[in-house]
C-alpha cells in the first residue's frame, strides 16, 4: 500500500453518495447473501431468461490506461449490445430486480460529466462501466492477493461460480433486451483461457499502448487516485469493492504465476521508484499475454490484439477491425460517426529524465518488440 499523504479538499469526481457507500457496503461484507440473492433472482425470473442465451460475448482487456474504456464505449454503442452500467451499482450482483426497480422511478434530468480519471471522457449513469469484477470477487476471494497466482486456466473448474456467472449474463441481457454480452474487464488478462473454456465462441479483444506513454499515464493517474481517496475515504473503499486495485492507496499488481516478481513490483511502488515499478509491471503483464497466445492457438485466433496508437491514429480503419472482430455489423455512416473525436490524448506529456527514459527502453523494449513497437 502506497504511503498515504496529507488530505487535500476532496475531487467531486471522488466523492461517493451516502445511499451508495452504505449500500455498496452491505454488499461488499455479505457477499454469500448476495450470491443467494442473485440465485432466487434467477429462479423467480426464469420465464423471462429461458430463451436468452450467451453467445458470442466479447471482453475486452489491457492493462488500465490502454484504451480499454473507449473500445468498451464504441461497442456499447451498438445495438444488440448489452453491458453494465454505472447505475448497476451497488446491487451488481441482482440485474434483474434491480433495473426493474429503477424503470419504476421518475426519470430525472441528467447531464455527463468528466470521470474521476479526468481524462476527458463524459459518463453518465447509463455509461457502460467494468463492474463484472464484483461476480469474480464474490467467488475468488483471493482475485487481487498479490502474492498468489491470478491466472486462471482451461483447467480451472468453479461450477457454482460458472452457473451464477452465466445465468447473471442472461438476465442482464435481458433487462436489457440486447443479444451481445460485452465486458471490460482489465483482471481478465490472466482469465483469457478459462473464459474460453466457459464460452468457446467468445471474442477477445486486447488493448495494449507504446509503454513510455503508457507509463506517464499510469503514474499521473495514481498521484490523482491518491489524492482523490486521501481527500475522500469513501473513494477508497468503493474502488475495493468495485475491485479497482489499478490505482490508488490500496494498488495491487496483477499476479501472472510469479509472486517475487509482484512483490518486487510493490516495492519499488513503495520505495517511490514509480518509473521502475511500472515499466517492469507492464512488461509482466504483455510478456504474459504475449506467451500465453503464442502457446494457444484457438485462443490466439479469438483475440485481436489492438495498439493505442492506431485507434488514436486510424481511428476508422481500428474500429472496423475491431467490429469484425466482435462479429457486430456496422454501417459506414455510424463506424464515421464512431471514430470521429478519437485522437492521442493531449493534456498531458511524458516528462521523464533521459535515465528513465532508457529504464523504460531497456524494461520493456524486448516486450514491447512481441506487439510491434519498434525500438525508441
């Protein structure tokens, strides 16, 4: 855990409503009361998922900060395409009942705004949003123990987690009324095997970034979650229970079958050698993607491998890509209407020292060649 510093006034971005921090609360301490509550969902909604099936599902994941927000938005957009969204939280755990519940209330007046991230992008309660990691955590207690392997394989079997998982997708579709299940989900870059294995037809899509400016990213956003939840406590426990450990007081590297490897990640987090700690991170992280498609060709022909420069650069080009990937149809006047605005983000620049720069360079150079980044 990263030192906590002085508060500051609290961002609004960071600032978690009272309803929510007590709901999101009881949730998160019971999460065997709300396993059982999504299982008498499902019973008491059966005629209404009995013909609902999950087929193709697409997930899209990269480490945090690779543009995997904005790939979930553009296919979100589509249609046949259902996902969670912000207003899911905090039941998560019981779709059904609970978006019926809120179709019953009075639909107030709402304007986007900016997320926590302060990266530009406009959410509003109807945004699509990464919650599925709530269904992991309630079944894999130790999903973000840095010191145990994360990775899950074609091996790994859970059939009560697999029944609640799959029957919690059918009835999102559902209250929905979409056909196309897709996810964000950062965590599943160590699950791409085991999802596979639950849905044969399923699509990956992964997000990966030029790790110099993937790296001044990362860093400007954890001196922002760190101030944002030193300033608001509140912030820190819902990114725990929403199982957001990317960044913040509470930041967890994801463990991809070497604990010393993540621990000494944690320490250079800790001793403040932020450059170091991230650049040795990302290079575990796509080292692991990399061997695991290399190793895995059914696998590796459901994955699109997708660079952050080349949805900033060819936005068009990307999104049609990516499109026939996820199998989703896509006219030219709405792929246009898709990629216009997307551009390499310019509020912040890298300003790294010479040294670390070639810290960078001499970390994830070799890494960063598997996904076509030629040597800087």
């Amino acid at each position: 855990m990263s030192a906590r510093p002085k508060p500051e006034q609290a961002d609004p971005g960071f600032r978690v409503p009272t309803w929510m921090h007590l709901l999101g609360g009881w949730v998160h301490r019971r999460p065997r009361s709300w396993i059982r509550l999504g299982n008498l969902e499902t019973r008491l909604v059966e005629d209404a998922i009995v013909d609902v099936r999950v087929e193709r599902p697409v997930y899209i994941a990269g480490l945090a900060r690779s543009g995997t927000t904005i790939l979930l938005e553009k296919l979100a957009a589509h249609p046949e395409v259902g996902s969670h969204r912000y207003v899911d939280f905090p039941p998560v755990l019981t779709p059904y009942w609970w978006n019926r519940w809120l179709a019953l209330l009075p639909q107030a007046a709402e304007t986007v705004q900016e997320r926590a991230h302060q990266d530009g992008i406009q959410v509003s309660s109807q945004s699509p949003e990464a919650f599925e990691e709530m269904l992991w955590m309630a079944f894999f207690a130790d999903a973000h123990d840095p010191s145990r392997s994360a990775v899950l394989d074609r091996d790994h079997s859970h059939p009560a987690f697999e029944r609640f998982y799959d029957e919690h997708l059918r009835k999102l579709l559902a209250v929905r009324e979409r056909q196309r299940y897709v996810a964000k989900g950062n965590y599943n870059l160590v699950r791409l095997r085991y999802l596979q294995r639950l849905y044969p037809d399923a699509r990956f899509i992964i997000a990966v970034r030029e790790p110099g400016w993937h790296i001044a990213s990362l860093i400007k956003q954890q001196k922002l979650f760190v101030a944002g939840e030193s300033a608001e406590p509140r912030a820190l426990e819902h990114m725990r229970r929403v199982g957001h450990y990317e960044f913040g007081l509470d930041r967890r590297p994801i463990n991809v079958g070497d604990p010393a490897a993540s621990a000494a990640v944690m320490a250079l987090w800790q001793e403040g050698r932020e450059v170091e700690g991230w650049a040795r991170y990302w290079a575990q992280i796509y080292d692991h993607v990399a061997d695991t498609l290399e190793a895995d060709e059914p696998l590796r022909a459901a994955c699109l491998v997708v660079r952050h420069e080349d949805l900033c650069e060819q936005p068009q080009d990307t999104l049609r890509q990516v499109f026939a990937h996820a199998r989703l149809q896509l006219g030219d006047d709405e792929l246009t209407r898709l990629a216009e605005g997307l551009r390499a983000p310019g509020y912040y620049q890298p300003d790294f020292s010479p040294a670390e720069w070639e810290q960078i360079r001499t970390l994830t150079g070799p890494t960063a060649a598997r996904f076509g980044y030629p040597p800087a």
